[in-house]
C-alpha cells in the first residue's frame, strides 16, 4: 500500500509546520482543505516556516477529489466542521490521521467514518508559534501514531510511517497508542494550563519550581484517573513527559497561552473539563484541575463577553 496523496485540514502552527515537509515531497499531490475567504487567503498568501514562504495547493470540500490520507489538525471545538468539510473528500481506502490534543478526537473521527482506518495521533515536542500566516519553530517536532495496538503494525501504518519517513518528518509508533495519547494528554493538563493562568514562556516554567509543583500536582491527578479507566499511566510515561519538557525551547508558548493571548476560545473543556468528568464518572476528586479549570474559563469569558 502506498499514499500517493495527501490532505491537511488545519492550518495553525502544527498543520503548517507538517504542511511544508509534504508540499515539498508531493508537491500537488499535497493540499490544504479550505473554503471560502480562508482557501483565498491561503492561495493569495501562502504560509511562512522559518522565514521561508511556500503555495500548498488548496482544495475546497466540494471539489470531487479524494485523498489516500488526510491528516486533521484543527482545534478541537472545531472538529465537528471538519468533518462535514472532508466527509466527500474520503474513499473507501482513505487513512485519517488526528493531530489534536485530547483523547477524544480518534473516537469521534472514527464514530463519523465507521469504514475508514482512523489512527491514534499526536505531535509532540511542538513549540512553534503562529502569527498570522508566519509560524516560527526550533524544535525537532516528532508525530506518534498508530492503531491502537501495534505489536504488528497494520499495512495502513506501514504506509503512513513510510510517508512521514520520505518526508523527513520525525515520526514514532508505539505499541499502545492508547497509553500514549494519554500521556500527551497529560503533558497538556499540566503545562499548557499552568502557562496559561501565568503567562509563562517554557523557560521561565522549567525555572520556577512553584509553577513546575502546580505542573506535577495537576499532572498527577490525571495519572490517578487512568488508575480506574484501566490505562495505568506509570513511571515510564511520567518519565517522558519530564523529558519533553526539558527539551523545550525556553522562549516557546504553549499553544493554550498563545490562544489565551489572543483572545482566542480555547481547548480548556478538553483538557481538566474532560478529566473532571471522567473523575466524576468514577468519583475521583481533581482539585488542583477544578482550580486551572475554572480559572481559565474566567479568563476566557472575559474577553468573548
């Protein structure tokens, strides 16, 4: 099985980090999906990664084309649009690749395209950021994918791993994705929420040991809620979260703060809003998430009054 095209749904930093390592591997046989002033925007504009500017083909939802792989790196609150806006851009063989923080996106994707072979993912080590159509990184980002057992990895990931290779993408598959997409999750409940109630850069976070305790308390309280739901997050995974965020470049945002900074909604309802549910389904008490929670949603709300 070979992927001989590919889709991006999703322009922000992580969409258009990934977008230029493909559009300079496929070329047109690589697009962005967009629609109105956002597909003139993006044909009249192009995107910038690191200073260099590049034209990615961009496909409307109704163009009549299909793509062997579309990779979907929207928000989370946006995921419902994206799916009516790739739903006839799918074939019967085509392979689709979340990108979103969280751990319900693969759930919802596959509950939307029953027939199609939606993989777990997630990209890890991101630390660019967006301004307008200009998206500065420095780190080496890396892509973690896979069904959600991949002991024997199916043809499907095969093909996805090979693309990504060809493409000189950092990529990963673990043997359970499951466990790893909540160990991401985690990573995100912890940092990007501390840097959202405190504005703090990665280094300024890694050098503040009150702001690193808030970032291990609110970390823990989801490693106590995989107890229950049988994903057992362990010393492994806490492991490499500190190494992650070690490796993180000092002036780097989270992508929660960049959204806070902007007067952006943010994903806060899948990030401690989702763990307090689950928590609740299993009476679990989560009080340092119930305090980012509930601070985070008093910031949003006061500038979308």
């Amino acid at each position: 099985m070979q992927i001989k095209n590919v889709a991006m749904i999703g322009a922000g930093a992580i969409g258009g980090v990934y977008s230029y390592s493909l559009h300079k591997l496929l070329g047109d046989n690589f697009a962005f999906i967009a629609n109105g002033k956002r597909k003139e925007r993006l044909e009249k504009e192009g995107l910038y990664l690191n200073g260099e500017q590049f034209y990615p083909k961009v496909v409307s939802s109704d163009e009549g084309t299909t793509f062997d792989l579309i990779i979907v790196s929207v928000k989370n609150y946006q995921l419902q649009s994206a799916i009516e806006d790739i739903k006839d851009l799918v074939h019967k063989n085509t392979i689709i690749l979340p990108l979103l923080n969280g751990i319900v996106a693969k759930d919802i994707l596959q509950d939307a395209f029953k027939d199609n072979q939606v993989l777990y993912g997630l990209a890890i080590k991101i630390d660019a950021v967006k301004i307008g159509n200009k998206i500065t990184q420095t780190n080496s980002a890396i892509i973690q994918f896979g069904d959600a057992n991949n002991k024997e990895m199916s043809e499907g990931v095969l093909a996805v791993k090979n693309l990504l290779n060809d493409a000189k993408i950092n990529n990963q598959v673990f043997e359970d994705m499951i466990k790893t997409v909540w160990t991401k999750w985690m990573l995100n409940i912890g940092l990007n929420q501390v840097s959202a109630i405190s504005a703090a850069t990665y280094g300024v976070i890694k050098n503040t040991p009150e702001l690193l305790t808030l970032v291990d308390k609110a970390m823990k309280e989801v490693m106590n809620v995989s107890q229950v739901c049988d994903i057992n997050l362990g010393d492994r995974n806490w492991q490499s979260v500190q190494d992650v965020i070690s490796t993180l470049s000092g002036d780097g945002k989270t992508s929660l703060l960049q959204d806070v900074e902007n007067k952006r909604k943010t994903e806060i309802e899948y990030f401690s809003g989702t763990l307090m549910k689950i928590a609740k389904e299993h009476n679990i008490e989560v009080p340092v998430n119930e305090v980012l929670y509930n601070f985070i949603k008093a910031k949003e709300k006061s500038y979308t009054k």
